[in-house]
C-alpha cells in the first residue's frame, strides 16, 4: 500500500472514530493540523495535544453559548461596557460584579438605585460573565417570576419550578418593588429565595429602598422576612439617582 493510501486510511479512520466518539472538532479539524503539524515538524504527541485542545476549546465554547441562551436574558449587555464616568460605580465594582466571588459564596447582590441608573446593565453584564464562566445563570423579572409560580401552582407544578429555580447558580430578579405583589406572589417569591438560602447567589434589581418595600410586599412579616433573605451577607451595590437615560436625551437636546 503506499504512502497516500496509508494517509487516505488514517483520515478516515479519524473521521469515521471521531464520528463514533461524537468530537465534531476533531472530525472538522484533523487533517488541518496533520498537515499543520508536518510542516512544523510536531511530534504525534504534539499534534494529538493540540487536536484534543481545539475540541476541548471548540466544547466550552459551546456550552458558554448554550449557558448565555438559557439565562433568557432580554439583551445583551456587557460589563466592560458600562459607564462608569458618571456614576458611583467605580472599576472596583465592575471588577467584584465580573469575578463571581460572591456567587461562589452564595452571597446576595442587590443592585439599589432610581430608574435609569445601570442596574438591569450591572444585572445582565453580571449574568453573562457568569455564563462566560461556565456558571448556570437564569434572568426573570420579578413579575415574571411570580407569574410563572402562580400558574405552577394552580397547575400542581409549584414544587418542580420552585426546584428547577433553585438550580442555577445564579439566579437574576430584575425590577423588583416596581410593581405592588399581592400575599400570594411574595409567599412564592418567598419560596425561591427560600430554596436559594446560603446554597445559592441570587442578585437582584431594585429601585425602592429597603424601607419602601412594604409597599410592594404587603405583608410585613413576609416583607422582614424576604429583606432578611436577600440583605444578609449582601453584596449592595448603591447606583445612585442620576439617570443615565434622561441626562443623555438632555444632552442631545442641548
């Protein structure tokens, strides 16, 4: 047999292995760097190291993507994008938001501030670097949220969103205290946290200060209770009062 049906047989054999083993970037990738290889002079060693890296690589490139559709976030926003020339939030905060420490803690986030001021960007940057991690991460307004558990309940599938919630490790509620919760939603609400507790980080939106939450949690047991949940060992991070927003339209007006 000569050489080029040697190096014929080897390449589909590669396919035809990779094919089986279910390593779509060696299949796509093998006769590219064998030839790469031969003209660097690489070993066999070598060559299978950097052939098993770009599927390695080509892997948790995939799975970053799959995590960063799952979250549902409503757009992208990064971190590094955030202006932090005209707000409290300085390039240290950027940096504990984007290095996940705290949700290798479990330890809350609550992002406090008025209408315009970064938070959903602080918010949704946090989640997608976590998803750049490799961290499961989900988005939910609080709305949303509640909804979503009113319904499970009345279909007898409280317990398995109340668990699939409890899941992530990061857990994202958008918006919270822009809208008045009855009993019943601050109860379910209540759960998830309460399914999180110390096991996982959730961060959280919102733009009433702690003592205007009982306007949006009538109950005042419940409303102690869920402030308890989300502002022991927190993370707070203060995005002031100027909105972004409304100086921006401003400035284009002027």
């Amino acid at each position: 047999m000569s050489t080029t049906m040697s190096d014929t047989a080897a390449a589909a054999a590669v396919q035809a292995a990779a094919r089986s083993l279910q390593l779509p970037t060696v299949r796509a990738q093998a006769d590219e760097l064998a030839e790469a290889a031969a003209r660097d002079g690489a070993t066999h060693r070598g060559y299978l190291a950097e052939l098993l890296a770009a599927e390695v690589d080509e892997r948790a490139e995939r799975r970053r993507i799959r995590r960063t559709r799952e979250a549902r976030f409503p757009r992208q926003k990064l971190l590094e994008d955030f202006d932090t020339g005209n707000s409290p939030i300085d390039p240290a905060t950027i940096a504990t938001l984007a290095d996940g420490a705290f949700i290798d803690a479990s330890r809350p986030c609550v992002l406090l501030g008025d209408s315009g001021t970064g938070k959903t960007h602080l918010l949704i940057g946090t989640g997608m670097a976590a998803c750049q991690a490799g961290r499961s991460v989900r988005y939910v307004t609080a709305a949303g949220l509640v909804n979503e558990l009113v319904e499970a309940q009345d279909t007898h599938q409280l317990s398995k969103i109340v668990a699939r919630y409890g899941r992530y490790e990061l857990l994202l509620v958008d918006e919270l205290g822009y809208l008045h919760l009855d009993p019943r939603g601050a109860e379910l609400l209540f759960q998830v946290l309460t399914e999180r507790e110390e096991r996982a980080s959730v961060a959280v939106a919102t733009n009433a200060p702690f003592s205007e939450w009982a306007n949006t949690f009538t109950d005042a047991r419940l409303c102690a209770a869920i402030i308890d949940r989300l502002t022991f060992n927190a993370l707070i991070i203060e995005t002031g009062t100027d909105s972004y927003r409304l100086r921006t339209t401003r400035q284009k007006a002027s």
